[in-house]
C-alpha cells in the first residue's frame, strides 16, 4: 500500500517546472530581486524557514487600500515565476493583498515536496503574515488552486476566524483524482473531503465544467460538505488551468470579496476584534525578508 500511495504522489500531485523558471539573486543595492521579474515597490520577497527545515520563497504583493490578504496556494506544476502576472492582475482588480509561496522543492524553495511539507510551508507562510505584517486572521482569505486546495484546507481546518476560502479547481483526495474510490484509505494524500467539514467560515468552489484533470464532482462534493456555503461558480466549458480568462471568474470573485467585507464591518460593529502574534510562533518561523530595509 505504500507504493500506491507513493504513486500517488508521483502521477498527480508534484510536478514542479524543471529547471524553476526563476532565481532569487542580489542587484547591484544589495538587494534580494527575481530574475526577470521588474522591480515593484509594492512586493516583497521573503525566505520563511519551515518547521520541517526547509526554506521556502514567499511574495507578499501589496496593495495600498487593501480590505483583506489572499493566501494564494498554486497548483501543482507552476511555480512564482510564473505566476506573478496573475498576480498583480488579482491585487489590481480586487484591492487586496496577496501572499503567495513556492512549496519546499518548487521554484528556489528547498527541500522536498511532500504531502506534509506544503503542510509545513502554508503554516511558516500564514505566521510570517501574522509577525512581518501584523495582518489578522480576520482579515485573510486562504486561495487553494488544485493541489493548492490540500494546504488551504489543512490550515483552513485548524483556524476558527479565517474571513473565507476560495477552493478554485479542487480536489476531494489524491487517490479520488485517478479512482473513484467510495472510502478514504490511510495512504491517501490531501484527504479534503475529510477537511472541509472543519472549516468555520464561508467557502467559495470555483471548478470548470470541462476539467479533465480534476473532474467536476470533486468540486461539487466539497460544496456539498461546506458548513457555511458560498453560491459556487461552475464555469461552462472550463478547463483546469484556464478559469481566470473567463468574465464570470472575476465578477463572480468580486462577489464574493464584497460579501466578505460586508460581514467583516457587520462583526465589526458588533465586536471590536484584535489579535497579537504569538511569540512562540514569531520564534519558531523565522521569516527573512529580502527588500527595502
């Protein structure tokens, strides 16, 4: 059985771009910059170290009214590098901050990838949130595109005041992508369909119609499981990684954003709400940034 799970993991989950299509490298100030990528005052690249010892590369890209923070996982074969042009789109579009991250062995992260590793990294990155920008649970949205929805949903589930999840393209397990299987086994990876009924805040799914890949019952049994449902967006004839290029994803996202800052200033004026970085957690997640001192 563990070469089935192992399999697993070998045919879906990790597929990271080889050679990654970016480095991290000092300019001529001294600066830690991407390759390629054009300077933005507004972006800050940072090294969080893991509790499982690796190190992995985060963007926080900024916006200046930004009414909350996306916590964007990728999907299992891209890397920043690629992603950074969505990126700026989603800040632009939507007025929110983005905090995104490489997986222990994607881009110029170290390490491995691993099941419990992204599990390491979400929560290292989620922390360096909380001690580098003082952004309050409240205020973020976990973003879990594909295999991204394994991490979201492991951190979603340990959390009692996220704002929301995005669940874009998801998956109910690793094995249920190549089997229809009707239990859940203990080689598993990523067993959401198990993970979604402890999530406590509202949940957006997000899935195309036409995904080859992630078949559309995954999405719509993970809405089902939802305890507190967001109206899900089934885009007609949408793949797995085009889903960004229709209309209805950006209407149908500012929708939701809306109606999560509206219940934000709803509790708001019911409850003032604070939170303060744990030691411990500021401690034990060392969170290097390489930008403007």
């Amino acid at each position: 059985m563990g070469n089935v799970s192992g399999s697993v993991a070998a045919k879906f989950a990790f597929f990271p771009p080889d050679p990654p299509t970016y480095d991290v490298y000092k300019d001529q100030d001294g600066r830690f910059v991407f390759s390629g990528l054009t300077a933005d005052k507004n972006m800050d690249i940072h090294v969080i170290e893991t509790r499982g010892g690796n190190k992995v590369v985060a963007t926080f890209w900024r916006h200046p009214f930004a009414r909350f923070t996306l916590l964007y996982s990728h999907g299992n074969a891209a890397d920043l590098g690629q992603m950074h042009e969505l990126f700026i789109e989603l800040r632009a579009h939507f007025r929110v901050n983005i905090m995104s991250y490489d997986y222990s062995g994607y881009g110029a992260s170290t390490g491995k990838p691993s099941e419990f590793n992204t599990y390491y990294d979400i929560e290292a990155v989620y922390n360096c949130l909380k001690s580098e920008y003082g952004i309050r649970q409240e205020d973020i949205i976990l973003y879990g595109q594909s295999v991204g929805s394994g991490p979201t949903l492991h951190l979603a589930s340990k959390l009692q005041k996220l704002r929301g999840v995005v669940l874009h393209s998801a998956i109910l397990s690793g094995i249920r992508v190549l089997y229809p299987v009707k239990m859940t086994f203990w080689f598993d990876i990523f067993k959401n369909i198990d993970k979604i009924r402890l999530v406590h805040c509202p949940v957006l799914v997000i899935h195309g119609t036409n995904d080859d890949i992630v078949d559309l019952s995954h999405g719509k049994r993970l809405w089902e499981l939802a305890k507190e449902k967001y109206d899900p967006l089934w885009i007609k004839g949408g793949g797995h990684c085009n889903l960004e290029t229709y209309p209805e994803y950006i209407k149908h996202l500012r929708k939701f954003l809306n109606a999560m800052e509206k219940l934000s200033l709803t509790r708001q004026t019911k409850q003032p709400l604070t939170q303060t970085p744990s030691i411990t957690e500021s401690r034990n997640n060392k969170c290097l940034r390489f930008g403007k001192s």
